[in-house]
C-alpha cells in the first residue's frame, strides 16, 4: 500500500517542504500519535484462516509479515514516491539492495545495458563482474552526451542507467534527452538520483521508469542510517519489483524506516542550507591558486551549468576538485584538514571528504578510472550544514599549510 490516491490528491496542492512533513504521517488512528509508530514486529496475526488464506492469494489486502510489507515501512514509502512524483515506492536495506534489485527484477539474459560511466563504483562492478556472468552485457559510456548514448544502443538494449550528477565527477545526463532515446529503443530509464535527492530533481516527472535512492545519503541526512528506496512511473513495475525484494530478502527493517522517515522531514531545510555552503564554497576554491579545477553545477564555468538550471532546482552540496599538485596535494590536503570528517558517503549533516580513486571507487582498474574521468588527485567533498566560515578556514589552513610543506605521506594510494 505505498501507493495511496487519497494521500496523492489531498497534497496535490501543498509546496514539496509540505509533502515532506505530512504525506503518509498522519496521526496515528489508534492512539493519535503525531510521530509514526515503529511496528517492529517481524509477523502479523489473522483474524482467521480464511483471511489469512485471502491474504497470501493477495485477495485481501492487509500485512503479513515484514519482508513483504510493514505500515512504518510504508508510510515511508508513501513519502517518497509522492515527492518523486512517481506511481509507489519500495524501500530496502541498502542503496545497493535499490540497485540489485531494479537490476534482477528487469534484466534477463542476453540484455544490454548502457550505463553512465562514471558511477559509484559498485553499483557499475555489479553490472561488469557480477551480472555478466548471467549473460546480461554493459556498455559504460559517457551518458552526458546524448550522441554517445545513442550511438551504444544495440537491438538487444533493454535499460539505460545513469546517474546525474554522476559520482564523483559531477557531469549531468540530460534526463529529457535520455527518455526520448529510451523510448524509441523499447528500453526503461532507471536514474540513480542519490546525489540531488528528490528536493533538487525528480527523474520521473522527465520520462524516467525508475528512480531509486541510497537513503543513506540526502533522504535520511544523519549518517545513521543505511538503506534504499526504489521509486516506479507505473504499478505494473512496482508490482514486479515488490516481488524481486521479496524474492531478494532486501526490504528495509521498520526501525530503519522510522528513522529515514523522520530525517526525511528536513531533508529541505538540510538541502538548502548544504547547498548555500556549497555554492559559496565552490566559488572560493576556484579562486584558489591551489587548485586546478572545480567540479561544480552550479559554477558559470561548469560545461553543464545551462543543463542544470533547466534539469534541477538547484545544484546540490556536492563539490569535487583537482589540486595542482595532483595526487600528493590531493592526499595532503585530506591529512590536513581538520573540521571536515574524512570518510566516505555524503548528503549528512556533517561534510565530509575523501579520495575517489582509493575509496569509493576503489574496484576499477586504472582504465576505468581515466576512462570514467576519476583522475588520480580528485578529491569528493560532500559539503555539510555547518557554519560556512568555518569549512572556508578549515579548508584555507589545509591548502596553504601544503605550498609551505610536503605532504607528510603517501598512505592513500592505488
């Protein structure tokens, strides 16, 4: 029941900072509640064998048992998919779970997939090293440009996969663009929206099948939670990833769900203010004779900066950067900075920074890397909540401490 028409057309006409709070958060009927109850319960009873019986026949709606559906899971679910704007939602336990299952639940042997190259890395290793051994075939290009995409579509293409902005260099896919090609090839569009989150880009509402989320990142905001969703345009593809996750063991826990629900409740304030810290952050840098470059939507000098003012409502709180010195400025300035966590994920409250080619995106081999454009020395910041002028002086003690020393290491390497 993550789909409701009542919930749908009453927020029809409240902002997206409305939906947030209130779609599927509604007091709750037995006790009035204002925050959702947990149902942490892995079971639920029937009132008789008959019900029970209509149940599994899927004659009778209701619960079952929490793999197959939960009312905490699902008020969840409800959420998101009206902030998507799409048919139902599906959450998991993982980003990745998203992925797989989106993956199992639509590809067959002998399809073809053509897939954003730059990617997070595990979300690509699981097409190239994982499913190729079913027979299903990917071709990882640069899905920013339109042509290109075009150009790798083979009679057998049955999925375009991107990710925009894409992880970790930033390039943006023309969502409009990639719909139109999908279409023509009888392929679905399934958008890895984690970096945006649905506050800054909504894929479905630009002709996309399928858009699916790693709640770890923007959706839950806290770094305390891992989990997924998975967000269908039509009820006949829900219905037929709900039984892939069933199938797949990969549903969310309901405690899980009730805290990714009530972060899920800032998720504009935490945007706005990440992404005001970003935009002033990014500038700064690019006046920084350390650094080389600056990859950044919202820039002028971003290639894309026309793309993301018409794809996005803003340009999110992820920054990536080249230093001029490469790889070992690169790892001097992660040993230096001292406010900024140096860990991986992002869309938290708290920035954080890391090394791409030594991290994330660690499985690919050199090749895959320049191919993807994840050079040696970029270094991802996912920017955070604090006060801007302290990330500007914890960055500026970081850059000028390495023109006055080397690198004190190397540690961080291939």
């Amino acid at each position: 029941m993550a789909h409701r028409d009542d919930d749908r057309s009453r927020s029809e006409t409240w902002a997206f900072e409305t939906r947030a709070i209130h779609v599927g958060q509604d007091p709750d009927p037995q006790y009035g509640a204002v925050a959702p109850p947990i149902y942490q319960t892995s079971t639920f009873a029937f009132e008789s064998p008959a019900q029970g019986a209509r149940r599994f026949a899927g004659e009778e709606g209701g619960y079952i048992y929490s793999r197959l559906g939960n009312p905490t899971t699902e008020r969840l679910e409800q959420c998101v998919a009206d902030l998507e704007g799409g048919y139902g939602a599906l959450a998991t336990s993982s980003g990745m779970a998203a992925v797989s299952i989106v993956m199992l639940g639509l590809l067959e042997s002998g399809d073809h997939v053509v897939a954003t190259d730059c990617m997070y890395g595990p979300s690509r290793l699981l097409l190239e090293r994982e499913l190729v051994r079913f027979g299903v075939e990917a071709s990882f290009v640069d899905t920013s440009d339109a042509g290109v995409v075009e150009a790798a579509i083979r009679p057998n293409t049955r999925m375009i996969y991107v990710e925009t902005p894409s992880n970790p260099t930033l390039k943006l896919t023309d969502l409009d663009a990639m719909a139109r090609l999908a279409g023509r090839a009888g392929a679905r569009l399934v958008c890895d929206n984690t970096f945006a989150s649905p506050m800054l880009q909504r894929p479905i509402e630009r002709g996309a099948d399928i858009a699916l989320h790693s709640t770890t990142k923007y959706i839950n905001g806290h770094s305390d939670v891992v989990g997924g969703i998975i967000v269908t345009a039509t009820a006949e593809l829900r219905t037929r990833l709900d039984r892939m996750r069933a199938y797949h063991g990969g549903s969310m826990d309901p405690h899980q769900s009730w805290l990714v629900l009530r972060g899920l409740k800032t998720l504009p304030l935490r945007v706005e203010r990440a992404q005001e810290n970003a935009r002033r952050l990014a500038v700064w840098l690019e006046s920084r004779p350390e650094v080389a470059t600056v990859h950044y939507p919202g820039l002028d000098s971003h290639p894309q900066h026309e793309l993301a003012q018409r794809q996005m409502d803003g340009p999110g709180s992820m920054i990536s950067i080249e230093l001029a010195g490469g790889h070992e400025a690169g790892v001097a300035l992660l040993e230096r900075v001292g406010l900024m966590t140096l860990a991986v994920s992002l869309g938290g409250v708290e920035t954080l920074i890391e090394h791409p080619a030594s991290m994330t995106h660690a499985g690919m081999s050199p090749e895959e890397l320049a191919e993807a454009g994840i050079s040696p020395g970029l270094v991802r910041i996912s920017v955070g909540c604090e006060a801007y002028e302290d990330l500007e002086r914890d960055l500026e003690q970081a850059l000028a401490e390495q023109t006055r020393s080397p690198s004190p290491s190397a540690a961080i390497r291939r």
